[in-house]
C-alpha cells in the first residue's frame, strides 16, 4: 500500500477545489500517479486563483502571452 502526501489540507478550501491527494492510501503505484496527475491538471487547467484575477493558471499563462505560447516538443 502506499501513501501519498501532497500539499497541506488548508490549500483544498475553495469549493470548486477538487481534494488533493493527501493522506490517501493507494495499493499500486499507478494508482497513485493517476490521482496526483488528475489534480494536477485540475489545479493548472480548470481551478481559478483569486491571486491571477479568478484565471486557472494555464489561461493566465495563455492571456499573458498574448496566444503566442508554443508547446515543447
């Protein structure tokens, strides 16, 4: 089984958050990567921060750089 530890539990206290990862127990390794990945895109793609004026900070990144944004190969 393992455990996985992510962030602090005061970070998940928005509604439209969804909970990180913490404290959850998996029984496979890639059981453990999914959930972590799956917040992870949550957070960067679809969760707003009050601090980049209510954007999730992938539009943020994408308004400040004015649509030029180039994927990494």
């Amino acid at each position: 089984m393992m455990h996985v530890s992510y962030g602090t539990r005061n970070q998940n206290h928005a509604k439209n958050d969804k909970p990180a990862p913490h404290g959850m127990r998996f029984t496979t390794r890639r059981q453990a990567k999914d959930e972590v990945v799956d917040w992870l895109r949550f957070y960067n793609h679809r969760r707003l921060h009050s601090t980049l004026g209510y954007l999730s900070p992938m539009a943020f990144e994408r308004k400040r750089l004015g649509g030029n944004a180039r994927v990494a190969a």
